[in-house]
C-alpha cells in the first residue's frame, strides 16, 4: 500500500471511531451494526459541487466511488455554474477526487501559529504536487494547519484565479472576484472568493503548545 495512503487509513480509522454518525459503538465482545450517514473530509466540496438531492450519496459513498459520482457533481458546477474552462475544471476534479486529504510524514513543514495570513499553508500540498505548499521551497506536507483558511483557498480555486495563478491550467478570464467590469450590474463582477471569515476572526485564537487550540472565549 502507497504510504500516503496507509497513513490516510490510520487517521480515517481514529476520526471513524472518535466521531459521532449516528451508531453507537459497541463494547468490547459486542457485535454491532453500522451506517455511514455522512462523509466529510474536505470543507466546502459536497456542500458547494453537489446539489442537494446528491448530499446523501456522496455522503454514504466510499473514497473509491468518487471517480464516478462526487467527479461528476464537481464537473457540472465548475463548467456550469461558475463558468469555469474545462481545463480548470479538469484540475480541480484532479486535485479533489478522491474526497481525502493525503499527508506526506516525510516532507518538510513549519508552524503556521502567528504567521501572516496567505504565508504560510500546508492545505492540498500534496495533492497539487506542492503548488500550494506555502512558505515556497518545503516538501509537500499535505493535511491542513489550524490556520489554513480552508474555505478562501477552495473558494478561490472555483471562483478565483488560484489555479492559473498556481501556473495549473490557463486563465479562462471568469474569475467572480470583485473586479471592475461594465458588463456586470454596477460595474463590477461579484466577489464569491471569500466567506469574510479568517482564521484570525474572533473568537478563534490558537497557542503555540498542544492541544494548540485556546481556551473558550
């Protein structure tokens, strides 16, 4: 086994049995039957790519049924909603399919705790070969740090020109990210490549010792 993918199974298998999915896990000796209600790995894709009679079959799907379910909901969307080329397309169906966030434990990474926003990030690291890989020069180290603002960096993938900019596929020049343009109402594009929300909005604060996560505001 890949070992990308053997560290993948290891972490899926403690969030499998620290989470809640409806099922109630058995005792030791116990027999037990379990449902897969939902299937979250990645913020922002089943609920962004899929329409929401689909939530529920990308929810109870295996990584493995990606390539021909979740791959189809991304495709549509892309060209579709956010009128996106098909080379862009293509990338973002490559980097996002299958729905898991590969980790690379021999590679290179730093603390992101404190940094400036967009200097420092590990989110899909690995699965753009390191073009996301932020400060530049580190091996890819993948999985996501507390700061990584997960939702900008997605949304900029779909609305934005992160994937031209990363030098992935070519700029379509359909970005919806503010810009002046007279051919849109007001004057200017909408901007959709943001929430508003940073890892620095209140009340998120992070300590630079485990568990890294302050304490309640």
């Amino acid at each position: 086994m890949n070992k990308h993918y053997a560290i993948l199974a290891a972490l899926l298998l403690v969030a499998a049995c620290g989470s809640n999915n409806g099922s109630t896990v058995p005792k030791t000796g116990q027999a037990g039957t379990f449902s897969q209600l939902d299937r979250l790995n990645r913020p922002a894709v089943n609920e962004v790519f899929a329409t929401f009679a689909r939530h529920d079959t990308n929810n109870r799907d295996n990584p493995s049924d990606d390539a021909s379910q979740l791959k189809n909901d991304i495709g549509t969307f892309m060209t579709s909603v956010a009128g996106r080329s098909a080379a862009i397309t293509q990338v973002e169906q490559a980097v996002l399919i299958p729905d898991v966030q590969i980790v690379d434990l021999s590679g290179t990474s730093k603390s992101c705790i404190g940094t400036a926003p967009g200097t420092c990030n590990n989110y899909l690291g690995v699965e753009t070969g390191g073009a996301t890989q932020a400060p530049a020069g580190l091996k890819p180290f993948g999985g996501r740090a507390l700061t990584d603002d997960i939702v900008d960096i997605s949304l900029g993938t779909i609305f934005g020109a992160t994937i031209p900019a990363l030098h992935l596929a070519p700029d379509d020049g359909n970005e919806q990210d503010g810009r002046a343009d007279p051919t849109y109402p007001g004057g200017k594009r909408p901007n959709l490549t943001s929430d508003g929300v940073s890892w620095q909005t209140a009340p998120k604060h992070f300590s630079t010792t485990f568990p890294y996560l302050g304490t309640p505001h």
